[in-house]
C-alpha cells in the first residue's frame, strides 16, 4: 500500500488531494492499482501519521503458517486448559454484524451516554437494566434504522449485540422496548447539558454562535392521541397527512445543543421565543449571535433579541429586495469569491448586506423560464383546440385557464389573459420580467453586529447549510420520517432516538475530519460492516462440543483506520464446552 497524490487547480490554486491505493498483479506483465480509499486534503502531519500506519502495517501483515498448539516459546498449557477436538466435524454458523454496532458502541461510551443512562435510568425497576436499551435503540437508529417491533423481530437476532451489550435476547423485547420510550422524556433537559459539555470537552466546541431552524416529519395513520399532530406547511411534500415540528438549535460545526417538538401549525416566527427561553434556562444567559432564515423573521423577534442583548445575522423576506432596485442596478459591489458578490448598506441601528450570487441567479432563471415556456406551450396548445372547435363551452375554457394558472403558477404572475368575443388572447409583463431577472440570484441580510465586514457576515449566514445537513441526515439516513406511534410522549421519544443518532453520527464525523477529511460516517459505518461474529464448532474427541465465538479479523484498510482512529477491536469472547452435543448444529 501507497499514498497516491493528485493535484488539482482550481480558481487558480492548486490543490493536493491524496488517496490509500495499492498495488494488484493482474498478469505476468501488468500491476494495476486499486483506491483503496479517498483521503481528501491532508496536511503533513496527518501525511506522516498516514505513512507510519501503512508501514506498521505492512509489516504486521506479513503471512506466516504457525502451529496451533506449540511449547517452543514457553511451558505447554495444563491439562485441564487443553481440548482435544475433531478437526472434521468443524461447523462455522451464525454470522452476525459487528463492526458497525461495535462503533456505535463505541461512540456512545465516548460521549459518556452510557454513564448518564445508568445515572438516571438506575433506579428504575426491570429485569434488565433501562441504560443498555437505550443504547439498543440508538445503536439500531446509526448503524439500520427500524421500528421497535423489527428491532424486536428481526434485527437484534442478526447482530452481535447480545454480546456488546452483555445481555441475552430479553434486552430487545418488545413491549420493554416500548416502555423504555416512555422512560426517556423525563431526562431530555439533563441530557442537553450533559452533551453541550461533552461537545465542549471532546471538541472544544463554543456557543458563541448559534444556528436556529425548523423541518417537519410526517404521521403515517390518524395519529389521534398525540397533540402536537396537526396539519401545516410540509417540507416533506406531505400536506394529506398530519405532522410535528422540529425546532432545532445547532453550532457553526454541527454540533446540536437543543431540539424542540412543536404542533404542525405553528408558524415558524412564532417558535424563536420558546427556543431562546429554553437555551437561556440550560445554558445561562450570554451575549450569543442567533442566525436563522428568514421564515424565522418578524419584527417582534428581532425586538425580543435586542431586549435580551443578543445579536443576529437574519434573511429577510424576498419583498423587500424591491426597496433596493437600485442597488442592485448601480451598486458598489465587492467580489467575496468567483460567484458570489457583496456591498453593505447601513440603515439606523442595524446593517444590511445585500448579496449576489451568480450560481443562484442561473438556478433562479432556469427556474422562471421553465415556468414561462411550460405556460406558453399550454396556451398555445389551448388557443389551437379553441381554433379547431374541440372545445367550444365557454365554462370548459376557463376551467382549462384555471387549471393552467395552477400548475404554472410562478409564470402566471407576469401573464394578463383574456377571454373576449370567443377569442383567447394574453399579454406577458415585460417590465415584471426585468425586474424579475434583475432580482435573481440577489438575497438581503440582515444583522445589528457592528464592526464586521461584509464578507463576514455573509460566511456566518451561510453557515445554516450546517443545519440543512442535520435535518438531511435525520430524514434520509436516520429516518426520522415517517413517524408510525400514535402516543403523543413515544412520539418525542422517537425524535429523542434520532437525535442521540444525530450525536453519534457527528462525534464520528468530527473524528474523520482529524484523519481523513473526506471520509463520511456512512463510508466508515459501511467499511466496518464487513466484519462479523461467527461461531466455530467443533465435536470434542472425549464427547460434548466447544463452540468458539470469533470476531472476524479487520482487513487491512480497516486497520488502517482503526489505527488512525486510536481505537482497537475487542477481544475475541472465552470458548464454551457443552458435555452433550448441541442440536441444530451438525444437521447430518
């Protein structure tokens, strides 16, 4: 194995990107060379640490024939530690998936999650212990999200978890499963300390800055006991169907600090006051610098902040960009980067930044075309069938019309259309049009932080792409969405296990950026996958059968990475001996 460097210019600088390759003989006269894994950008210490890890093992890889039992290197073993067995009745059953549960595992330990479970969860009665439950729901929310009844029926039995968790099979029933859910709301607060410390302690996190915003999952069903079910905006596209609010309250690097369930109806500017109180009420007061978008805006809002002596970088509504026509027109713009530009406008006590960019403008005006030649075409097409007397009721036509501006609505702004003697005729808003375009692209910032360049300001509020990675993660990978329990605190609860997913997953994350910038938690999870637990048997030759569980052995770009992690596999489980033979396992 070898790093391999690839250089790139881009924007006029050049830039390395190394990858772990190695070397395969396909022919006689013909080695080729496979990507073992895409590093991203490193810098030369984490060159150096990469090249000592390849070396290390390279050297340890090196294959060797050595005896089963020997007392060439020290005293024999007693007799009572030696088993004599029958090399022909080997049996290998049960795999099982490891790798990926035992880095959940992981995870969870180094965050202290275990520890806090056990804390607040001790005293609770059961026949096993509510912390490794826990632990069982978030691990199953990582590594293969599933309901509770499919962690029950099928996915525990599939896993190495009986044997992480050092528990049997009880610890994934299902009614305990449930009951568990209805354990856990209680600890939501403590929880969100516990983590901001952890977040402060592991990675130096600050809170300084703040990233505040909202998604909504959906119910599948009629989700008639649970409160907070209403109906409102979808961002899933999913008005039929009921839905919660997610409020949530993030770090610059990711990190979540707090979330909130709120009911599917409640507009977005009226959710920013129950989150400050409960940041305020968990973390102390502080002078924070709160970004969101502009869904989130209201002039109450903003009020609320300066009245608590907080600052903000906010969007603004599209409309006002139409107070700042000119601006755009003849403006002083400042370059920030190839495609985006910038200039500031001072107004009273707050500053505006009024941004350009020209990535956007083309996404915004493929947008608006699409829309106007769509409706073009279908008026075209409605004007002919007009002409040739496929429809001649008058009632019909304008229901036609109706149906148009429905579906091309953005168009329709910019369209007048007539229905006149039998003729249908329209007239575009050339004017609208300029505008239109003239806007494109262009979006209004808003904040009342002093001293700050506009190239700051504009970072700062683009770093709530953070927050829409959180909410993709959630949605796509931790499936958070669609929600089936029908209890309104199962229904907290379950967000609750996504969240502690979220944690999981950008501990992980935070850990790969020191190694490998451009490895992503799914690539790790999916890496670590193919390492399971297997059960060896064999018949004993005095009668009985030992049964060894083994955890298979990393492959070698898995060592690599869990030598770059720090981190090290478990030890292989202690042999069982049965006196009798086992049923099932040797079926002939």
């Amino acid at each position: 194995m070898f790093l391999k460097t690839h250089r790139v210019r881009k924007d006029g600088k050049e830039h390395i990107y190394y990858s772990l390759c190695e070397s395969m003989r396909v022919s006689r006269s013909r080695v080729t060379q496979r990507t073992v894994l895409h590093l991203g950008e490193l810098n030369t210490t984490q060159v150096d640490r990469w090249e000592r890890t390849i070396e290390t093992v390279q050297e340890n890889g090196q294959r060797q024939q050595l005896r089963l039992f020997t007392d060439r290197q020290g005293q024999a073993p007693a007799a009572e530690d030696v088993a004599e067995v029958i090399l022909s009745s080997l049996v290998v059953r049960r795999p099982r998936r490891f790798g990926e549960c035992w880095i959940g595992c992981k995870l969870w330990e180094e965050l202290g999650l275990r520890a806090f479970w056990d804390q607040s969860l001790g005293e609770e009665r059961g026949q096993v212990l509510w912390a490794k439950v826990v632990e069982l729901l978030v691990v199953n929310r990582l590594c293969a999200p599933r309901s509770e009844l499919s962690v029950h029926e099928k996915w525990f039995a599939q896993t190495a978890m009986d044997l992480l968790l050092d528990s049997d099979g009880s610890v994934a029933e299902k009614d305990r499963l449930y009951r568990c859910l209805d354990r856990m709301i209680a600890h939501k607060e403590a929880l969100e300390r516990h983590l901001a410390g952890k977040w402060r302690d592991l990675f130096g996190a600050t809170f300084d800055v703040l990233l505040y915003d909202l998604t909504s999952s959906y119910f599948e069903g009629e989700a008639l006991e649970v409160d907070k079910a209403r109906r409102g905006y979808s961002r899933d596209h999913r008005p039929d169907c009921l839905q919660i609010l997610l409020a949530l309250v993030v770090t610059p690097e990711g990190f979540p600090l707090s979330y909130e369930v709120l009911p599917g109806n409640v507009r977005d500017e009226g959710t920013l006051e129950g989150a400050l109180e409960g940041i305020e009420r968990k973390h102390g007061k502080a002078r924070r610098i709160w970004v969101f978008d502009r869904g989130v805006v209201s002039e109450a809002n903003l009020e609320k902040l300066r009245e608590r002596g907080a600052q903000y970088v906010v969007g603004t509504p599209r409309s006002q960009l139409k107070q700042y026509e000119q601006q755009l027109l003849q403006g002083e713009w400042q370059d920030i980067s190839k495609e985006v530009k910038v200039q500031l406008l001072a107004q009273g006590q707050e500053t505006f930044v009024l941004a350009r960019s020209e990535d956007r403008a083309r996404k915004e005006q493929a947008m608006r075309w699409r829309q106007v030649r769509g409706l073009m075409r279908d008026l075209v097409c409605l004007r002919r069938s007009i002409r040739r007397g496929l429809i001649k009721d008058p009632d019909k036509i304008l229901m036609r019309v109706g149906r148009l501006a429905e579906r091309w609505s953005r168009a329709w702004a910019y369209l007048t259309v007539k229905w006149e003697a039998g003729r249908l005729s329209w007239r575009w808003d050339r004017q609208a049009l300029g505008l239109a375009a003239l806007r494109d692209g262009a979006y209004l910032l808003r904040t009342n932080l002093k001293e700050r360049t506009p190239e700051a300001l504009w970072k700062m509020y683009v770093q709530l792409t953070e927050v829409e990675s959180v909410f993709r993660a959630m949605k796509s990978q931790l499936a958070i969405r669609p929600i089936w329990h029908w209890v309104g605190r199962r229904v907290e609860a379950h967000v609750m296990v996504a969240f502690l997913g979220y944690c999981l997953w950008v501990c992980l994350k935070q850990k790969l950026k020191a190694v490998a910038p451009s490895l992503t938690p799914w690539q790790l999870l999916d890496q670590f996958g193919r390492i399971v637990q297997v059960e060896v048997w064999f018949k004993l030759r005095a009668g009985g059968a030992i049964c060894l569980p083994r955890i298979t052995q990393p492959e070698p770009t898995q060592a690599i990475l869990l030598h770059q992690l720090g981190w090290s596999l478990p030890e292989q489980p202690p042999p069982k001996i049965y006196k009798d033979q086992v049923p099932d396992v040797w079926t002939t």
